[in-house]
C-alpha cells in the first residue's frame, strides 16, 4: 500500500461558482481497506450544481507518468470507482496489464457513488424499480456532471489526449450502455459487463433502433463496445442489444458480444476484466 504526502491544488474554473481542490489521498484504516491492494491515488473534489452536490473523484496515474518527457495519456474512466468499491481492482489489473505490455499506459479515474441507484438508472414506468431506492432515474443528470464537469477537470489537470474509455458492472454497465446509445460523442469506448439492461422492462434495448448510438447519427470517429453477459443476465436483455446491433450496427463501431453461461453476475467482471482491456486499449 502506497502512502501518500498530503497536498492541496485549487483553481477557479468558470465553470464552477466552487474551486475545485486537489488533494492527495491518505490510506483507508484497515477496517475500511477494499480487499484488493489499495493504489497510490489521488482525490479530487468537484462541486455540481447539476447533482446538488460535490463528488469525490480518484485517480491513478501510470507509472513515468511525472517524468517531464512523458507524453499525454488516454483515460479510463468507470462509474463505481471508490475505493471500497472497484477502483482498486481495475487500477491493479491495469497497472499489471500495462507492466506487461498488452495495453498502453493509461489514466483511471473512478467515481465513487453517493446514491448508484439515483445516479446509475434512468426513468422507468415499472413499480419494482422505482422501489429499489428512495430516488432511481437520475442518470441524464449524471451523465451531465460527467460531460459538464468532470471530464474538463481531468483534462484540465492532467496530461491527457482526447481518447476516452468506460468500464463498469450491472448498474454501471446499465448507465454506459444507455450512455453509449444516448450520447455516443462522450467516449471512444465502452465495456460493460452484465448491463442492467431489464431495467424499464428492457426498454432502453426496444428503443436502440431510434437512438443516436445505434443509428446514423453516430460520430464518425470510430467507436468500440464491448458487452458481455453470465448466466443471469435478466431476461437475455444484453443479447438482444446484440442481436439488434447484428441488423443495424452504425458506421465507424466495432463491438463484440461476449455471452458467458459459465460465469454469474459476481463473477464475470474479474473473469473478463483483463481481456475486455486488452481487446480495447492494446
């Protein structure tokens, strides 16, 4: 486990009626340690008028990275990226992949919830989701504080290029699914495992046809998806996105469908992690 010197940055945005402060992130106690080895990180706080709220963010940075000659990274960003959630397992199987050679050096960023149901779920008509928390539906909102506040502070206080990833699970691969079909423009890559796609009764998938994502509105940069589904993926939801992106795929995506019937929903993400990653960032 890294410890870290504490350090403060701020800086006005016009973005921003709030400074943004940068601070160096001290260790967990061991009563709140995640499982997997905690990395040298650092935390930023950014304040949203979108989510009535300020949001911690961390971040790891590759190895070289404050070599003055270093060049300017890609980013991975992912939804559930607390520390006691799965930030430090995706920092150490990129840091490990990256030792290995098999992708290129890249910045994670990870978003720690407050309220995931909130943040990670769209509207829905269904009374069983609606139950699942006090607020559910939030995620245009979410995605918002995304595109409007965190993507121009990272930019603004990192080297980075334009080349942007997401990673994410069940709720998350749920919120980058519907961010990839709403909002392709956002990133040049998406990876979801297990996606929530029963959510709303599965409508996000009915719609796809329509949505930007999914048709010739798409940007002409080329754009990936990776989706992979275990054996209790509700409703076979993810493999009917496939099967409408085999008869109406965009211009310019390469994507992949990985079906799984070995794997469940609490394995299948640390099973494909690392060839999810390197199917995209090699």
């Amino acid at each position: 486990m890294h410890t870290m010197k504490t350090c403060v940055l701020s800086t006005s945005l016009a973005l921003f009626a709030a400074p943004v402060s940068l601070a160096c992130a001290a260790p967990l106690s061991a009563q709140e340690a995640a499982p997997d080895r905690l990395p040298q990180h650092d935390t930023l706080m950014i304040p949203s008028h979108v989510l009535g709220e300020a949001r911690r963010i961390n971040v790891h940075v590759p190895a070289g990275y404050a070599a003055s000659d270093s060049p300017r990274f890609p980013v991975l960003y992912m939804p559930d990226g607390g520390l006691d959630e799965d930030f430090p397992h995706v920092v150490n199987t990129v840091d490990s992949l990256i030792a290995l050679g098999e992708i290129r050096p890249v910045i994670v960023v990870g978003v720690p919830n407050t309220e995931r149901r909130r943040d990670l779920t769209g509207p829905t008509r269904v009374t069983s989701d609606s139950a699942i928390a006090p607020r559910v539906g939030g995620s245009a909102a979410f995605r918002r504080f995304w595109q409007e506040a965190l993507v121009p502070v990272i930019d603004a206080h990192y080297r980075t290029t334009s080349e942007r990833s997401i990673v994410g699970e069940s709720l998350a691969g749920l919120f980058i699914v519907e961010t990839f079909l709403r909002e392709p423009a956002i990133f040049d890559h998406y990876i979801a495992f297990d996606p929530s796609l029963w959510w709303n009764h599965g409508a996000l998938v009915d719609s796809a046809a329509s949505l930007p994502g999914a048709g010739k509105a798409l940007p002409t940069q080329h754009r990936t998806l990776y989706i992979a589904a275990s054996r209790d993926d509700i409703g076979n939801q993810t493999a009917r996105l496939a099967s409408r992106l085999r008869s109406a795929a965009p211009r310019g995506l390469e994507w992949k469908f990985e079906p799984r019937p070995d794997l469940t929903h609490g394995t299948i993400f640390r099973a494909l992690l690392p060839a999810a990653l390197i199917s995209t960032l090699r």
